[in-house]
C-alpha cells in the first residue's frame, strides 16, 4: 500500500502549480540523475521562471564532495 501511495505522489503533475508560484527558487539538480531526469528539472525552472544548476553526479548529486 505505501509504495503504491509513494508511486501516485511521484507522478502527479506539479506543472500549474510551479507555473503560478511567485516565490523565487533555484533549482539544483544532478547531470546523471535517474530519478528525477535533468529534463524534468529543466522544465520545472523554467515554470518557475528561475535560473538552474546542474552539478555532477546523480540522484544525491549534494553528497559528492566535488560539488562543493
């Protein structure tokens, strides 16, 4: 029950929300990420009107001490 829960959280479509958010945001995301893809995290920042930095590594793109 919970992965199903998990699975519909995942795939629900944030797009109109991200579209008429006026917070300000910076989106980081990781060049070799295969749960959340650099498409994906391109398409967000762009909703959001804001800049984006892809940084390597994966999915915990954050931990890679080359990051920082």
């Amino acid at each position: 029950n919970m992965y199903q829960t998990f699975k519909n959280v995942v795939d629900e479509d944030f797009s109109e929300i991200f579209k008429n958010s006026t917070s300000k945001a910076l989106v980081f995301g990781g060049d070799k990420d295969s749960a959340v893809w650099p498409e994906s995290n391109k398409k967000i920042a762009k909703l959001l009107n804001s800049n984006i930095i892809m940084l390597s590594g994966d999915h915990y793109f954050f931990l890679n001490k080359n990051n920082l």
